[in-house]
C-alpha cells in the first residue's frame, strides 16, 4: 500500500509519479531554477514526498474552457 508520505528519490519521482514522462534531469533543472514539487534534502540526498508530488501535478490540472 503506497504512503503518501513515502520518501522518493529524484528517479523513483520521474518513474512513478510522472509515468517516466519527465526526466530526472528535468526536475533537477526545476529544482535549480526554483520550480516543480516540493523536495526535502536529507544530507546530500535529495528526496520527494509521494503527497509533495501528486499535489504539484493536481494544482497544474486545467478544466477545459468553454468554446
């Protein structure tokens, strides 16, 4: 059973949670530039919340617009 409040590393995020449609070194470019989820650093370890990512991916959700 998933926990949202497992740790993932930066390629379990892109694998799992991004269905391997965002790189590794993508998020590493948004962690540099300030964007994308929220990540926690453990050391030199860089990790991900499963709730921290799901949330990212929900608040970029779009209703369709009306024509």
């Amino acid at each position: 059973m998933e926990n949202p409040n497992d740790l993932l590393t930066t390629e379990q995020a892109a694998a799992e949670e991004f269905d391997s449609k965002i790189s590794p070194a993508t998020m590493q470019w948004w962690r540099a530039k300030g964007r994308g989820p929220k990540y926690l650093k453990i050391g030199r370890r860089v990790v991900y919340r499963r709730c921290d990512l799901r949330a990212y991916v929900e608040a970029g959700e779009r209703a369709p617009e009306a024509a």
